[in-house]
C-alpha cells in the first residue's frame, strides 16, 4: 500500500538579537524559537503537531457541546478522516 507523501508547511524562519523566531504561515499558533535554525525547525515540527492536536481537541469539543445543547442532531453529524496529499 502506497503512502501519501507528507503534507509540506511554510515555515518561516527570523533571526533575532542572536536567537530565532519561526512561525508556520498555514498554521496560526505554531510558533516557537530557538538558537539555531535547526533548533527551530525541529520545534516547528514538534509545535505544528500540537497545534493541529489541540485544533482537533478543541473542535471535538465544541461539537460535543453543540449536540448536548441541541443546536445540532448527533444523528445529522457525519465525521470522516480526510487525507490531503501534499501540494
């Protein structure tokens, strides 16, 4: 079985007063910083799965108390797993 290739992020990269910044630009709230570029890319790596965790958990969440509020029928929601090729 074949594997899609990894989804591919923007990650933007500022040094600083001797120290790094990077950002992912797709990603709002992955952000981190670091010594080195390298340092920062891994961080990035690390901070891009924990932000995409925590947008799931909080989604999840939210749906939860959308169903238990009867603003939305549990019997009308659908959730698939999607994957996306990188672009």
């Amino acid at each position: 079985m074949e594997r899609d290739p990894p989804l591919v992020f923007n990650g933007v990269v500022i040094e600083r007063d001797g120290c790094y910044i990077g950002y992912v630009e797709e990603l709002p709230g992955a952000n981190t910083q670091g010594r080195t570029i390298e340092e920062v890319t891994a961080n990035l790596r690390e901070a891009i799965k924990l932000t995409l965790r925590a947008n799931r958990m909080l989604a999840e969440r939210d749906l939860k108390q959308k169903e238990q509020s009867g603003e939305i029928s549990p019997q009308k929601v659908t959730r698939k797993q999607i994957s996306v090729p990188a672009a």
